[in-house]
C-alpha cells in the first residue's frame, strides 16, 4: 500500500484522475473518494483530500509515455 499527502495518485503522483463508484468498505470511511488515475489507470482512495493510499497499482510508466499521452 502506498501513501501520499494530497489528491494525487500514489503510484505516478499525477493529479488527473477521475471517479469511480466506491465499494461498501470504502463507504465507512468518512469523507473517503475513490479515483482512478488517467496516466497508469492505478486505483486509490482520497480522504478528505488530506492525503491518498493505494487500493490497486496501476502499470509502470516511463517519462516518455507520459508525454505522449
């Protein structure tokens, strides 16, 4: 698991990311979101938007993949 402060992905610490539907474990944390990176398609959990953690790795990326997207 992966932490990082802010809504950010953990995994490639891009900010576009989009949401998902959460599942009912997710909904017991309060103030809880899920998203879905654009970049690596990695899956995490922002709170509050106080910091992020990882649920599922998304594929690793390279610089230049990045830049063709």
């Amino acid at each position: 698991m992966s932490f990082i402060s802010g809504k950010r992905c953990p995994y490639c610490k891009s900010t576009q990311s989009f949401r998902q539907h959460r599942q009912p474990w997710m909904r017991r944390i309060p103030g809880s979101k899920h998203y879905e990176c654009q970049y690596c398609s990695g899956k995490y959990v922002s709170v509050y938007r106080l910091f992020s953690f990882g649920v599922v790795k998304g594929k690793k990326l390279t610089k230049d993949s990045i830049r063709n997207v």
